[in-house]
C-alpha cells in the first residue's frame, strides 16, 4: 500500500490549505486514515483521525475547532480542511493508514505547510 500526501504549500496566518492522502498499491483494507505532522526541532504530533466504519473522526487538541477530516471511499482519498491557519501549524505533514486498530503500518512521505505571520 502506498500513500501520497498532497496539498501542501505556503499561506498567511488566517488563510486555509486541503491537503489530500490517496491510496494506491494494495488489496488490504484500510480501517483508519491519520495525519500527523513534525515541526523542526519537534516531535512528531497527531493531527486527526478517520475511521472508514462510521466515519468516525478525532482531533489533536492544538486543531480541533480549525481542522476537518473526511474521506472519499470512492477515491481512497482522505482530505485533511485546515482553517485559520497559524505560524504554529508550519510543519511537514504525513498521512498514515492502519489495517486493523492497532500500530499505523503504512506512512506518506509527508507534505510541506508554511504560515506566515
């Protein structure tokens, strides 16, 4: 299975970013999608959530309220909204998919997200 994040890119404090994490490559079914991200100098934070049963959805504390996650099924698209941006949301991006609730056992390559103040 392989993942490709897209959608990253520079944007002043306030302004708004999708980013996109397809799937490509496998016949495993796919129970959760995440993003994570990474700071420099910082550890690696969760993001937010999305489990394909329910459509259940769960936020970082740092982006609830400013962040949505869905899915396309159709597409083996999760699309990560990201409202009102902040210069503390600059990070590299990774999408990552779990088969079965456990460990995240595939990961992207990441995604580059720049907010100016």
């Amino acid at each position: 299975v392989q993942l490709q994040a897209s959608g990253g890119g520079e944007v002043q404090a306030g302004g708004s970013l999708r980013l996109s994490c397809a799937t490509s490559g496998g016949t495993v079914r796919i129970y959760r999608m995440a993003w994570f991200r990474q700071a420099p100098g910082k550890e690696r934070e969760f993001v937010a959530v999305f489990r394909w049963s329910g459509s259940l959805t769960h936020y970082g504390d740092s982006v609830k309220g400013r962040f949505t996650i869905s899915g396309n099924n159709a597409k083996n698209t999760v699309y990560l909204q990201m409202n009102s941006l902040k210069p503390e949301d600059t990070a590299l991006y990774y999408c990552a998919a779990d088969k079965d609730d456990a460990i995240y056992d595939y990961w992207g390559h990441g995604t580059l997200v720049t907010v100016s103040s």
